[in-house]
C-alpha cells in the first residue's frame, strides 16, 4: 500500500517522519512525506500562552488528513491534546525513547555540586514550557528563567551563543536528531555539559518520547497497515498518562507532568505533577495494574495535595 504521510517540516518532525516510514517500509509499505506548515512553526517570539495553546502543532495537520489530502499523521505525541476529532484515532505507538528531559548547560555555568540541577547561583535557562518553568523554579528559585521557542537546532543555538546559560530539551528529541543522516544531523559543541534529568524528579510532559501515528477512524485498510508498528508496552504506559493529562484538560499552558514506567512485576508506576501558583510543585505516585484507574487516582491525589 502507498501511504502519504503528514508531518510538521522542522528537523525531528521530519526524522519522525522518516522513521515511521522506514517501520512501514519493513512491512511492504511505500510511502510520501507530506510536510505541512502549523501554527506552532510560524509563531516562535511568544510563549505557549499566547499562540493558541494546546494543539498549535497539530491542528493543520489534523485538517490535512481529515479532508484526506494525507493518509497518516504523525506527531510527537505529547503535542497532541488530551481529545482529537472524532474521526480520528491513534492508530499506532512505536516504541518510545528516553521519556526524561535533559539539561544543556555552558560548561562555565555547570555545578556539579548543586544536585538535581547541576548550575551555577542566577544561572539564566531558556525554556517556554510551564511545566518546565515550574519544575525549575521548585527545585531552584534562585535561576533566572528566560522564554525560549523555536525548534530543537535554534534551541542549542541559543545556547552557543550564549544568550542562556542552560536550556531544557526532550532527551529522546535531542537523541534523534543527533542520530540523523550524515549532515543532517544535529551537532552540540563540546563545551557543552549535559545532564539527564531524572522524570522521577523532573517529571516529563505526558507521551514524551513517543510518536503518534494517527490515521482517520473509518479508513481500516490504513489502520491495519499502520497497526503492525504499534508497540503495545509503550501504548499501556501511555494510556496512563494521557489519561491523567485529560483529568487534569490542560497542555503546553497547563504546568502538568505525567510519567509511567512498567515495573518488573508488570505493574504500572505513574508519577504526576502539577504546579502550585505560589512556584511549588505539588506530586502523587501511584502503583496498580489499569492505566485508567492508576490515572484516576494520582490525578485525584495530586489535586487533594494542590488544594490541602
């Protein structure tokens, strides 16, 4: 079957893509990439907030495949919103990279004997998610926070130039570009210290890591073909998280952050955290075998704690 497929045009949008296509490939699949111009792309001098909120990466191209112009979609999962169209569904999962964040720092800006964030006093950190503010200004109120867009390669170039000290970027993002075709691939200068950052600690946006292949509801050739790439252990630790993400409605404006892993036992661990207006962070863990019901609870829990 050939299959167009859509997708944002910046550079790990585009890797993303390419991956999906060489799954699908492996399976008799031939496919185009269709690269679609979204909202997100177009407006990089304001935060989230301002342009839209949730879905400015998506929406476009969730238009393109309903008035069947492409055939698959794929996203970086956590860019979806909690609910999509109707007529659409993620039909596939692949397995999902590193779901943690990772910090980029100068090297004449890394502590190492400060910890969890490794940064030296005042350190100045670009970054415009909520989540990621939150989280920064809980575990050290002293940085200086900074409003930082763009895709992932101006990012770093922020970085080099020195207009910040550190940013924070998705480690599997970070992984994938730098694993890209020879020159194409992202380089980030040796003078740079990086540093993983815990998701049990700095919990991670919902689905980070993970890409959404998404396809129209009714076209069940599409969804049979696209199912063989699906990643069932990844698609159980993520209905985790998108379950809490749609207890808690929010996305890039929402300072939430979900995260589940599948212990040895087979049991789900979920952590979840949700930003305070007073800068702290409030957290809850839970263990238990249904992503709906382990979801349930931690968003429960966590919202006794913001509201105790």
């Amino acid at each position: 079957m050939r299959l167009r497929i859509g997708t944002r045009g910046s550079a790990l949008a585009r890797v993303q893509a390419a991956s999906v296509a060489r799954r699908l490939a492996a399976h008799g699949h031939s496919t185009e990439t269709v690269i679609i111009s979204t909202a997100g792309d177009r407006v990089t001098d304001r935060g989230f907030i301002d342009v839209g909120a949730f879905g400015i990466f998506v929406r476009e191209i969730e238009a393109v495949l309903l008035d069947r112009r492409v055939d698959i979609a794929v996203h970086s999962y956590k860019d979806l919103p909690s609910r999509s169209p109707d007529e659409l569904v993620v039909a596939a999962v692949p397995e999902r990279l590193d779901a943690a964040d990772v910090l980029l720092a100068r090297a004449d800006s890394a502590a190492a004997e400060r910890g969890t964030l490794p940064l030296r006093e005042g350190a100045r950190v670009g970054t415009s998610a909520a989540r990621r503010q939150a989280l920064l200004r809980s575990l050290r109120p002293d940085l200086d926070i900074g409003m930082l867009r763009g895709n992932v390669p101006t990012r770093v170039s922020a970085l080099s130039d020195g207009r910040f000290d550190a940013i924070v970027l998705a480690a599997a993002g970070l992984t994938r570009l730098e694993g890209a075709a020879e020159g194409e691939a992202l380089v980030v200068g040796g003078d740079i210290v990086r540093t993983r950052l815990d998701p049990a600690t700095f919990v991670p946006a919902p689905a980070q890591g993970a890409i959404a292949v998404q396809v129209r509801a009714q076209d069940s050739a599409v969804r049979d073909a696209v199912a063989a790439i699906d990643d069932a252990r990844t698609a159980r630790s993520l209905r985790a998280e998108r379950s809490a993400l749609a207890f808690a409605d929010g996305g890039c404006t929402l300072p939430f952050g979900a995260w589940c892993e599948t212990l040895p036992t087979g049991a789900l661990r979920l952590i979840v955290a949700l930003g305070r207006s007073d800068g702290t962070v409030a957290r809850a863990e839970v263990i238990g075998d249904d992503p709906d019901v382990v979801a349930e609870t931690a968003w429960h829990d966590v919202s006794v704690e913001v509201n105790a």
